[in-house]
C-alpha cells in the first residue's frame, strides 16, 4: 500500500527521533506544514494500516507503531525524514518581524 504525501510527511515527523514520542495534531501541523485538516486525514489512514496510533492523553497525542518507523524508513520513504524538515515543536520560535514593529 502506498502513502499519499501527508500520510508521509506526518509519519515521518512522528518518527524523527528529535521531536517527542507523542505529539498533538497541532504539533504536526507545526512540523510538517500540513493543515490540521490534511494532518487528521493522514493520521485516520495511518491508524488505519496500524501505522500510528493515538494515546489516551487530554489532547490526544499520536505515535509511530514499530511497523510505522519500518515504513518510514524504507527506500522508498526515507527521504521524507530529511525533506519538509522543521524545528521540533515544542521548541520556541521567533516571532518573525516582531522587532521591526516595536518603536525605536
């Protein structure tokens, strides 16, 4: 079975070993540049196949299964680990143009 682009890009970034072991949909979405729209679809699909699964947390956070960081890491995906690739999540980030807008 083949992954469709979004069913990729979010594996891969449940899978890269700098982000959590669990993250959010809006931590995907942050990771991948997908809309939370197009990251629940692919996480739908990937717990479908027993690709992902989601835990029992408040949010509800998703994980790669052991066949999952399989997939990903094939030859036929790896480059989705390298591609797209965003700051971690959870990391802060600048506020782009915050400081051209303050007063001098």
């Amino acid at each position: 079975m083949a992954l469709t682009e979004s069913e990729a890009r979010v594996l891969a970034a449940l899978a890269r070993p700098e982000f959590p072991a669990a993250l959010t949909v809006r931590q995907l979405c942050a990771a991948t540049g997908l809309t939370a729209g197009a990251a629940r679809r692919a996480l739908h699909g990937l717990s479908q196949t027993g690709l992902a699964l989601a835990t029992l947390h408040t949010p509800a956070t998703w994980q790669v299964t052991h066949r999952g960081r399989l997939t990903i890491h094939s030859a036929t995906y790896r480059d989705y680990l390298t591609r797209h690739r965003r700051p971690p999540p959870c990391a802060p980030q600048p506020r782009p143009g915050l400081s051209a807008s303050l007063p001098t």
